[in-house]
C-alpha cells in the first residue's frame, strides 16, 4: 500500500525521548508505533484500551495525593505486606 499521509503530533520533548527509547528497546521506530496503534483502533473500532472518566473518589484520591496527603509509606516490601497484613 502507498504511504503518502502524514500525521503530527506535539508532545512533550521529555514524554517523546521516553517514548521513542522504549519504542527502540521494542524494535519498533515511531512511525511503527503509530501504524499499529491506528491498526488496533481499527479493528478495534475505537482506543485499544480502557479509557474511563474518575468518578468522585478516584478524584478526591489523586488530589490527596498529589499533595500529599493519606500517604503511606513503606520501607520495603516487608513493611509493606505488614500495614497490609499479608
């Protein structure tokens, strides 16, 4: 098939160089990436992945945490299982 359209995008240059370095340890360059990403939207007929709206509480939750607040925190993988009495 003949490739003749163009897409562009803006991104952050930081998000791009992350991107592009897991893209290159995939063996995938970006116009790869992005042929398949429009292929899964098409034999998908929609996103190739879940996309949901927060509800109130999922909301509520990010905002308390990106402050900061109802951390909490662990040393290590045992203190972890422990506040969660596992």
């Amino acid at each position: 098939m003949n490739k003749t359209a163009t897409v562009r995008a803006r991104l952050e240059p930081g998000l791009k160089e992350k991107a592009e370095e897991i893209l290159h340890r995939l063996g995938l360059n970006t116009t790869q990436a992005i042929t398949l990403f429009y292929r899964q939207i098409e034999l998908m007929e929609g996103l190739p992945f879940p996309l949901d709206i927060p509800n109130e509480t999922t909301r509520a939750t990010f905002k308390a945490t990106d402050s900061g607040e109802d951390l909490i925190v662990c040393e290590d993988a045992e203190d972890l299982f422990k506040k969660l009495g596992i």
